[in-house]
C-alpha cells in the first residue's frame, strides 16, 4: 500500500489544494506509479479548524476510496516528530512543502528514519508553472557492519495538465451546474454580420440587429455571439458557459463563461453589452475578485465582453489603467486577448 504525505499550506490554500488534487489524480491515472490508498496530513498548531476543513475536504470529496490520516507538529518543520503509526515507511511518497528549505529536512528523515532500514520513498515537487511535476524516486540501503544509510535518486518529470482539467477544477464549488460549449469550424453567417456590425457601426446598429435577427433576448444574443467567437478559437481546449456556483440555480450567482487555455491558464469572462460606463466599471471591479475554486489565483485571467463603444471609452478614461488585472473586449478583439493570455506563465 502507497502512502502520501501532504503538508498542509497555511497561505494560498487554493493552491495547496490543487496541487494536492492534481498529484492525487495523476498517481490514479499515470502508467507505472503506485495507487495512492492512504493520504497522511501535516499540520501545525496555527492552523485554523477552516483551514484544515479545507484540506480535508479536498481529499475526502474527490477521493472517497482514500483513507484520511491527521497529524499536528509542533511546526512543519519538525518532521522528526513521526513517530508510531505516522513514520516513514516503505514505498511512502512525499509531496513536497513550500519552502524548500523543509526539504532538507525530509532528507535527512529519510536517511535517518529507523522505521525502514531498506525500501522506497518518492518525492513529488510540483513545480511552479501548474504544468509538470518532478518525480524523484529514493532508494535507502544499508551497507556494512554498522548499517550505514545509502540512498539512490532517479529524476522523472512528469506533464501534469492533461490531468488538471477546468471541469475537475469546476465540477466541486459548481456542483457540476454548467453548460459545455463543443468546438465548431466555423462562426454562423448571422454572427459574422453581427460582429462586422459591432466593429464598423455604431452601439445602436448592433443592438437593432441582435434583437431582429438573433435573440430579442438581447443578453443571450450577445452571450451566444461571444460563445460562437470561443469555440471556434483553437487556443481554448475546454470551454464551460452559464457556470452556476451555489446549491441551486436561483440562489447562485452564474458567470458566463469559464475557458481553458492550451497553455493551461483559465479566463473568467463576463457579458456586459451596455452603453453605461458606470456599469462597466462596476462590473470590472467585481472580476477582480477570485472566483471560488482550488486554483492559484496567478493563472486566472479576467475579460469583460463588451460593446467596442464602451470599451474605447473605458480605455480613453482616467480607470483605464486602475484596473490592469481585467481586460475590457468586444467581440472584434477578444480572441487577440485570448491569444496574449495563452501565452503568459502566469500573473495578470
């Protein structure tokens, strides 16, 4: 049976959770690692019952076949605390902590561990960019009179994003509430005309045209024109519209679109075609917010899908550069948007 240790984070919880998500889902799903069975959580004696709740969860939501074992230390530092059932043991997997200098002293637990004298330990570090891990594979022997410790190390990198999908990172704090959008070839003829409309006409042209011809509903007929320019983008590979975030549909709050770059960064994007700015800059006040899913914060971008008038004017004004973590479009430059996005290593 393979164990995984897992420190808990008391800063950027999120991330601690995915990347305890994400490790826990390749070991279910790579060729040649053990299933992890058991998963061991360390935490010290700061950490609040919120906190803990929140690593738990993690684990007993998405991985109810894995049993649960809590240790409190005096600090994540002290790892020499293990003791008892809670040691080191052969072929244990450890997922690695921040800061590295904890490292160190997983190490010389290892080396000087006397609940094994021979066996396997490995060590995950899953590295900054979201989208590897390092795998590193020990092997403790001991050799002669006095059983002096030897240890071994074998390096494999691992691609972890095919195993880090927006709908696993949607599906918990969503309850599995949106709509999938598919990839399509091309963009309709009447939403070709309504962006041709949008780019060259005035505000008023493409809001008679949208209400005539696509939706007298003239929201969903924006939306759906913004949902036509996704899915036709080959830089999305997971596209998810009218995400709904609570129990049920009439006391959540929906978003319209949540997107999966190829470059593995997730764009939240709005739909507000008005010609209120005051509105605009409230809303992009609001997409500055963290939306609520175990998912570092770096790699979520913000885009406002609006009408190209609003945009010019919230760009001439004195907010254009309050805001720089939220990009206002409309439907003629939102996929130039796209594309830059695509390819940031993270951060807005």
């Amino acid at each position: 049976m393979s164990r995984l240790i897992f420190f808990a984070q008391p800063h950027n919880i999120e991330w601690a959770v995915t990347k305890l998500n994400s490790t826990l889902h390749l070991f279910q799903h790579q060729d040649g690692l053990p299933l992890i069975e058991r998963v061991l959580l360390l935490y010290d004696n700061s950490f609040s019952q919120d906190m803990i709740d929140e690593h738990v969860n993690a684990i007993k939501n998405k991985n109810y076949k894995i049993e649960l074992d809590e240790l409190v230390i005096p600090s994540l530092g002290e790892v020499s605390n293990w003791n008892g059932d809670y040691g080191l043991r052969d072929k244990d997997w450890i997922l690695l902590p921040h800061p590295g200098i904890l490292l160190g002293k997983i190490l010389h637990e290892v080396t000087n561990s006397f609940d094994f004298r021979e066996g396997n330990i490995g060590l995950c570090h899953p590295n900054p960019d979201g989208k590897t891990i390092t795998m590193f594979a020990l092997h403790k022997t001991t050799f002669g009179p006095a059983g002096l410790p030897k240890i071994r190390m074998k390096k494999v990198p691992l691609k972890t994003d095919k195993y880090q999908t927006l709908k696993m990172i949607l599906d918990e704090p969503s309850n599995g509430n949106f709509n999938t959008v598919l990839p399509v070839a091309t963009i309709p003829q009447v939403h070709k005309r309504a962006i041709d409309i949008e780019v060259k006409g005035t505000h008023e042209e493409s809001t008679k045209y949208i209400i005539e011809h696509i939706n007298p509903t003239f929201g969903f007929g924006f939306e759906s024109i913004v949902q036509s320019i996704l899915s036709t983008n080959r830089d999305l590979i997971e596209i998810y519209h009218s995400v709904y975030f609570g129990t049920h549909n009439r006391e959540s709050q929906e978003e319209d679109f949540f997107v999966l770059t190829k470059s593995q960064q997730i764009i939240w994007i709005s739909c507000k075609f008005t010609k209120n700015i005051g509105t605009i800059e409230k809303e992009v006040k609001r997409l500055r917010l963290i939306p609520p899913l175990n998912f570092p914060k770096e790699r979520i971008y913000s885009i406002l899908a609006t009408s190209r008038h609003v945009a010019e004017k919230y760009y001439s004004g004195t907010y254009k550069d309050e805001y720089p973590d939220v990009h206002v479009c409309h439907v003629g430059n939102i996929n130039e948007k796209i594309d830059w996005i695509s390819k940031q290593d993270g951060g807005n």
